[in-house]
C-alpha cells in the first residue's frame, strides 16, 4: 500500500554535541534501537516513500550510523541528512557515497559569532571548500539558517560568504518558539512577520542569481511536516496564537496512523515545504 507521503523526516536522536539557544528539539524521546530501525525502513519503503530526511539532535552522534544508511538504501531510498557538520569528515566517504541532499548550518559569517562554537563554523567552511573543490558524484548542498532578532542584520554577510561557495540552495528559517530552548528564549530571538519578509525579500532580490533561496515563515511551516520521531512517535510540529510546541499524533506503526495525519497537517504547507526544499512534486496532491 503506497500511501505515505513521498518524503518523511526521522529524527535518528534527540542527543546533540551542542545545545543551540534556538533548538526546538523536546528530548524527550528516547532513540530506536537498529532492529526497531530496520522494521521502520521496511515500513515505509512498502508504504511508497521515496525520500527520508534524516535529523535530529545530531544524527552522525549514533554509532551505527553506517547501518543505517546500508538499511536505507537497500529499499533504493534516497538520503537527505540533516548535520551541524561536526562530524562529517569521519563519515565522509559514506556520505559520498549514499547522501543526495545535505544540510548544514549556518546562522553567522563568521567564527566570532555563533549559536554552537567557532570550531562548528570553521567545520561547516571546511565541508563547504571540499564540495567546492570535489570532482564528480557528490551530494547536493542545502545551507539552512534560522533568523532570530540577534543575526537579523547578518543576513547580507552570511549570502557574500556563501557566493564563495555556491551551495546548491540556501534555506533561511523565521525562528519558531518551539522545544525547551526555543521557548524560554523567545523574547529574545522571535523576528515579527513583516520584518522577516522585509528582510528576506532584499535578500532574494540581490542575491537569488548566485543560488537558490526558499524562504520558510513561521505560518508556512506549522503542521507542515510528516515527522518521525526517535521513538517511532509521528509529530507534527505546531506554532500558532494558542499552541506552541509538538503535536504527538501516535506510532508510526499504527495501522491508521496516515488517516490520523491527513487529520491534522495542513497539506498546503506540507506541499509547499517538500516542492520548495526538495524540488520534488508531491503525491499528496492526488
């Protein structure tokens, strides 16, 4: 039965090496072992996902990260993987081989600033300068930055470092007020909604030449995900006037665990965020 969405995210864990002011991540979950992991995959390939967007926490923190991709690809399922990068150069070879989309932070221009450390910065630089460098297959490159009040004015440094680099697309975030962190560091980091479009709109103008841009506001981004959790729980994360925070919607080994979600998502933004990010023309249309 091939009925689930065409791109799902898992989030491999909910630990982390860093502990970012602006995280939605609950942690409350605790992670899947490999077997429960290998039943998943078998899931969903029979359920007709193409694509699997792997997150976290830190999903290169798991010791059997190198499983993982073998078990993934055994379906012929593509890898998208989420990384602050900090790790990258350990899985470097296997990323070549199995990742086609790869995501990396970004949220200053420089190592004087950032929301982990100066090393994670220099580490994200060095990733970028060995794809910029690379000859042959290599993985598409997603640079993601999340907009708060305190790196608003960075915007323009951050899109001249990355005209060095030319990463195939730059996603910039509007900060959601979601998990632990993000939630008691609201007042600080919440950008209003006209400021952000403001913002990202000269951004657009001025540099959409050099790379892709997607830009992802806060309404568009509410109910709009197929979210996996490290425990097999199916989220959706929510920010609106009344409810800021995850919605738990069940197991995913639910037999009605789709129904439950058509319940809830609101399928435009999940479309709109799968064919904007991924360049993928959703089943969920028909």
């Amino acid at each position: 039965m091939k009925d689930f969405p065409d791109i799902v995210f898992l989030k491999l864990t909910s630990k982390c090496n860093h502990n970012c002011k602006y995280c939605y991540d609950s942690k409350k979950h605790p992670d899947m072992s490999f077997s429960k992991l290998k039943d998943l995959f078998k899931l969903i390939s029979e359920r007709g996902v193409k694509a699997i967007v792997l997150t976290g926490g830190e999903p290169l923190i798991r010791e059997d990260i190198d499983s993982i991709f073998h078990e993934i690809k055994k379906y012929g399922i593509k890898i998208y993987l989420d990384t602050n990068g900090d790790f990258f150069f350990k899985y470097k070879d296997i990323i070549d081989k199995y990742v086609t989309i790869l995501g990396l932070p970004l949220d200053y221009p420089s190592e004087d600033s950032s929301y982990r450390n100066s090393e994670n910065f220099k580490n994200v630089m060095s990733i970028l300068s060995y794809y910029s460098k690379k000859k042959g297959v290599k993985p598409l490159i997603r640079i993601g930055t999340v907009i708060t009040k305190e790196n608003i004015g960075y915007l323009p440094d951050i899109a001249d470092l990355l005209k060095k680099y030319k990463p195939n697309s730059w996603k910039i975030y509007q900060f959601l007020p979601l998990g632990p962190n993000g939630y008691s560091n609201r007042k600080d980091l919440l950008v209003d909604n006209k400021t952000f479009t403001e913002k990202t709109e000269t951004i657009m103008k001025d540099y959409s030449k050099y790379f892709k841009i997607i830009t992802a506001s806060r309404e568009t981004r509410t109910k709009a995900y197929f979210f996996i959790s490290s425990d097999g729980t199916l989220f959706m994360p929510m920010d609106d006037e009344v409810y800021h925070g995850d919605m738990d919607l069940g197991n995913i080994f639910e037999e009605d665990i789709l129904e439950k979600w058509k319940k809830q998502v609101h399928m435009k933004n999940y479309i709109n965020n799968v064919e904007r990010t991924f360049e993928h023309q959703s089943n969920m249309k028909n």
